[in-house]
C-alpha cells in the first residue's frame, strides 16, 4: 500500500480496501504542525522571528481546537446546570437536593467514567499523530464496551443512593429528595458510556465542531422540556433529572450519526469490530488509571459538597457552596475544552515526532486558558452581590454565596491552569503519575484542610473552599514544574513504544 505522487492513494487488495482520499484537512494539519516543528528547530533564525509565526500557526490550530471544544463542555454543563436552576426555583429543599445529586453522587459518575475515557483521548491522539488510523474505531468500541459495564455497577449504587447519603450523614429529608433526582439521572450512566468514547474519538481527528452544533441544538430542546416537566407537567424533582437523562441521550445519538455519516470518519471507524474484544483486559488496566487521575479530581469536589452536609446548617451551606461550585463548573467548562486542545495537540504531535511544538503547544494553551480564568474571576468578584438570585431567591443564600465569591475567584485562577497541565498529562500518558499527586495534594492536604477550617475554626463553608484551594494550589504547582522538566525527545520515544504495544492489528499503516 502506498500513494501516488499527487496525494491520493493506491489501490488496495480487495479485503483491505481503503476510501480513496485526495488532499484533506488532515492532510493539511499535518502539513502546517511539520512546518510549526520546522520554524521551532531552525535555530540559525532569532528565537523572537521564530516565535511570531509559530504563535500564529499554534493559535490556529488551537483555536480550531479550544473554542468548538469549550462550546461543547460549556453546553453539557448547561444542562446540567439549569436543571439544577430549575429544581431550586421550587425551593430550597428541591435545590438543595439537586444540588447533592448534581454535584455530588451524579459527580462520582461523571468522573469515572470521563476518566476511563480518558484512555482512548491517549491512545486515539497519538495513534492519529502516527497516522495508524484503523486503530482508532477499535479503541473507540473497546471503551465503551468497558464503560457500559461500569455503567452497570454504577446504576446499583444509584439505586440505593437514599440509604447511602444518610450513612454518609446527610439530613433525611435532605437524602430522601436527592435519592428521588437520582433515580432519574440512571440512564444517564449509560449515556456517558456512549459519549465520551465517541467524544475523545472525534477530538483526536480534530472533529470537534459537530459536536458543538449537537450540543448546541439539544441545549435549546433541554430547555424547554425542563420547563414542561418542572412546571407545567409538575414532574417536579424526578421529571428534572429524567429529562437531563434524555438530553444526554440526544447528544449519544447526534455524535454517532455523525461518525456513520461523516467522510472525515471513513479511516478511522471501519464499523464493528471483533477486534474490540481483544485485549479489553490490558485496554481495562491503561482506563482504570486514567479513571483514579480524573476521578481523585472530581470526588475531591463531591467530598467537599458532601462536607457540608454535616455542617451546623446544612442547608445554607450546601445552597452557598453548591451555588459557587457550580459557577466554578461553568468557568471550568472553559478550561476543559483547553484541557482538550492540550491533550489532542500533545498526543498528535507526539504521535508525530514533533518535540518541540508538543513543548510549545503546552505553553500557548496554557497561556491562554490562565487570561480567561483571570478575567472570569474579576467578573465574579464585580456581581459578587447578585449572582446568586440566578439560582434562589433568599437573602440569606445571597449573602454566603458574596462572602464566598473571594475564594471562589482564587479558584478560577488556579483552574485556568490546572486542567489544561492534566490534559498534557493525559496526552502523554501520565495518568498514573499524576493519581499519585491527586492522593497527596488532595486527600492527604487539601480535604482534612477543609475540614479543619470548616469544622474546628468554625469557618463553615468558606473554611472547607480554603482546604480546596490549598490542595489545587499544591497540587498546579508540582504539574507546572514536572511540565517545565519534561524531555520532550523522550517522550516520543515513549510515545512510539505505546503504540507498537497497542497496535495489536499489526496492519500497513496509512502514509499521507
């Protein structure tokens, strides 16, 4: 197998046809990252005339990337999150409630199962870098065979959501109406065992914009069911979260549609495959530590929320500091689709053999992401006083929430840096590393800080948001200098070697 010299490729054997393709945005991409990799290296031109065209051409790219990718994180978040405006609007108790299952058990869910995925934002970025395509559909269908099993444990847990809450000492009535939004975000799970194998999938190819416009379009749907469940259909609590399930569901479909359909897909998803079945135990161990990396993160976030349940009013400090994690989730969103960029950018690149635009392409996101969060934080501090009444009406809500909105712009910051430093860590393969700063930085530092502060000084909320901040400041910390003394020539060699271990097809490869 092989290409003509205009660009288009040769006839195969008839069992290992392939589409026939001419000069595609792949092509193209490939094109522009060995020219950025070329302007790095070229040390005879001044370090500044290399800058300039190489910002230029990473800022495209990353621009291609990060702006669809935020839209789509930002959007999922949305959803989640006007279900949870929703649900407040009938009350205290109801947002109470939504806030627990949203930000709480739903967040244990959430992270399990993006961390899994996470394996195949590894694997699938660095094998299309290589230009191994035909693995990429296998990786996509041996993820979501593992996440759907997950799926299965999960929804037992969900089910009995009311008796785990009161061990965990949250107030009865508190647990009785959270296990109720629960019950309904069940096929949720399995929504999430769809979407983001196919999510990372599409990402690793630069596909990202169609996902935008599906999320974006569901967004709109969202809306106005949850309007009808909530307040003219009175589904209350239950209808919210089943509704939140259905949109889920809309976007699965919407993203699956477009891989069957789309060109873009035809190398890389050949259709069903029993090769998805192979090696799932090995393929299992590489998602379990992506899943401990984002998980640690996550349920670092649920257990502070679940802190707050036991203190002297509950209900206060759950609505305050669920009202201020939820802005952080929105801002968040923002660094996740950076997170994103940086992890496609490092895996390709890497695939590639392109050290220096890996290293480069890490400081330009990261640069970035960090003046967005900064000027999010400023916006935060200037409402401070009424961003609240988007969620509740109370006074008294209002008031904790503005006493919390100076920690809460400390943690915008940090999180203009932090996700985007673990998107290069999944890019490269670190998760099992950065687990082992999670441990330290969050549950050994950063929780019992929180729990200090908030229970022996009697800070309440703001005292548990310090612990967090001492953890994620820790913690960006020691991302920041293991990514300032990575050897990026290094890490192509160990790039190359994980795929030739994970090429268990051991086909010809595609060559642009």
């Amino acid at each position: 197998m092989g290409s003509s010299e205009d660009g288009t490729y040769q006839t195969l054997p008839k069992n290992e046809q392939k589409p026939t393709l001419t000069h595609t945005e792949s092509q193209t991409r490939k094109e522009a990252s060995d020219e950025l990799e070329r302007i790095l290296s070229n040390t005879e031109v001044p370090l500044f005339q290399r800058l300039v065209p190489a910002t230029w051409i990473e800022m495209k790219f990353l621009f291609h990337l990060a702006a669809p990718a935020v839209i789509v994180y930002m959007i999922n978040y949305l959803m989640s999150m006007s279900t949870q405006i929703f649900s407040g609007h009938l009350g205290n108790l109801e947002l109470a409630a939504a806030s627990l299952g949203n930000n709480g058990v739903q967040t244990f869910a959430y992270g399990l199962m993006l961390g899994m995925g996470s394996a195949v934002e590894t694997l699938c970025g660095q094998a299309y870098g290589a230009h191994k395509y035909e693995m990429l559909g296998v990786y996509l269908q041996r993820s979501t065979i593992l996440l759907t099993g997950t799926g299965v444990i999960l929804a037992i847990i969900y089910v009995f959501s009311k008796p785990i809450l009161i061990l965990l000492g949250e107030a009865p009535n508190i647990a009785s109406a959270a296990s109720l939004f629960i019950y309904g975000l069940i096929p949720q799970i399995f929504a999430y065992a769809g979407n983001f194998p196919i999510q990372k999938f599409l990402q690793a190819q630069s596909i990202v914009a169609p996902s935008a416009y599906i999320s974006t379009g569901t967004l709109a749907l969202h809306l106005l069911l949850s309007w009808l469940a909530t307040f003219k259909l009175g589904l209350g609590l239950l209808g919210s979260s089943l509704v939140l399930s259905l949109s889920w569901w809309i976007v699965v479909a919407g993203q699956f549609i477009y891989v069957l359909k789309s060109d873009k897909c035809k190398r890389t998803w050949a259709g069903f495959s029993m090769e998805a079945f192979r090696g799932l135990w090995n393929f299992f161990k590489l998602s379990a530590a992506s899943a401990v990396m984002l998980c640690l993160e996550t349920w670092y976030l649920q257990i502070l929320v679940l802190l707050a349940g036991l203190l002297d009013h509950p209900e206060l400090a759950l609505d305050s500091l669920s009202i201020c994690t939820t802005i952080s989730g929105w801002v968040f969103m923002v660094s996740v689709g950076f997170n994103a960029a940086a992890s496609v950018r490092v895996g390709n690149e890497l695939g590639a053999g392109h050290p220096k635009s890996a290293a480069f392409s890490v400081v330009i996101v990261n640069t970035m992401s960090c003046i967005l969060s900064i000027i999010a934080a400023i916006i935060v501090l200037a409402l401070r006083n009424v961003i609240s009444y988007i969620f509740t009406e109370g006074e008294e809500v209002a008031q904790a929430v503005s006493e919390l909105s100076p920690y809460l712009a400390v943690s915008l910051i940090l999180n203009g840096i932090q996700p985007v430093l673990s998107g290069v860590a999944v890019g490269c393969g670190w998760q099992t590393f950065v687990a082992y700063v999670n441990v330290g930085c969050y549950y050994i530092i950063g929780i019992p800080l929180g729990a200090l502060f908030g229970f022996y000084f009697k800070l309440d909320a703001k005292g548990i948001w310090l612990g967090m901040i001492a953890g994620t400041l820790i913690q960006t910390l020691i991302l920041i200098w293991t990514t300032y003394r990575t050897d990026w020539n290094k890490e192509v060699e160990i790039a190359q070697k994980r795929l030739a271990t994970w090429d268990d097809k051991k086909q010809p490869l595609l060559q642009n």
